[in-house]
C-alpha cells in the first residue's frame, strides 16, 4: 500500500507543475496497468482532486504518439478531434473532497521531503 501512495504522491508533483504553468488539468486519462485497479484510480482521484478515467485503449505513450502521426498525415485536422474520435473515456472516479483535504498535507510532507 505504501508504494502505491508514494507513486501516487511522485505524480502529484508533475500535476503540480502543470498547475504552476497554467496547464492545469481538470480531469486526468489513466492507462496501463494500474489503472485496472479501481482502488488506485479512486486513489489518484482523491490525492489529486481530480476526476480520473480510463480509455479505451492500453498504451498511452505509444497511442499518443500513433495519433500525433496521423495527425501529420493528414488523417486528422488536429490532435483533439483524432482523441475525440478514437478515445471513450470508462470508469470515473470521482475525487473525496474530504480525502483530499487528509491528503493534503502528506503530500505537502512528501514533497518537502524530496527538497532536502
């Protein structure tokens, strides 16, 4: 269970960039193997405080890169309607508002952690 929450928290930290550089997400797509597990997806929700999904498709990298490909091959007008056409997001988890406020503060101490 620990590993989980510090890989869950080591996440944290690359939203919180995307927040501290105004690309901050309001939902997250989830693939691989942990998302399979309905108990990590419910705990990236509730330490992120976002809504999380799974798509349906495995390889998010790889996909990712697939469809940025086709885009440059003229399959697609642009990144978003080729997701739009091939992605269906499955599976929401809704984030506890009152676990996240637990949360909070352990991963602030995780984070600090990493800064000494």
């Amino acid at each position: 269970m620990r590993c989980s929450k510090v890989c869950v928290f080591a996440l944290r930290d690359s939203l919180e960039i995307l927040k501290e550089l105004g690309l901050g997400p309001t939902f997250l797509l989830l693939t691989g193997g942990g998302a399979k597990s309905a108990f990590i997806r419910q705990l990236q929700a509730d330490v992120f405080g976002l809504p999380v999904a799974t798509v349906n498709r495995e390889e998010g990298g790889a996909y990712g890169a697939a469809l940025l490909a086709a885009v440059g091959a003229g399959a697609f007008p642009d990144l978003k309607s080729a997701a739009q056409r091939t992605l269906t997001r499955r599976a929401v988890a809704q984030p506890n508002p009152e676990i996240h406020r637990a949360y909070d503060p352990i991963y602030h101490r995780f984070h600090r952690s990493l800064l000494r």
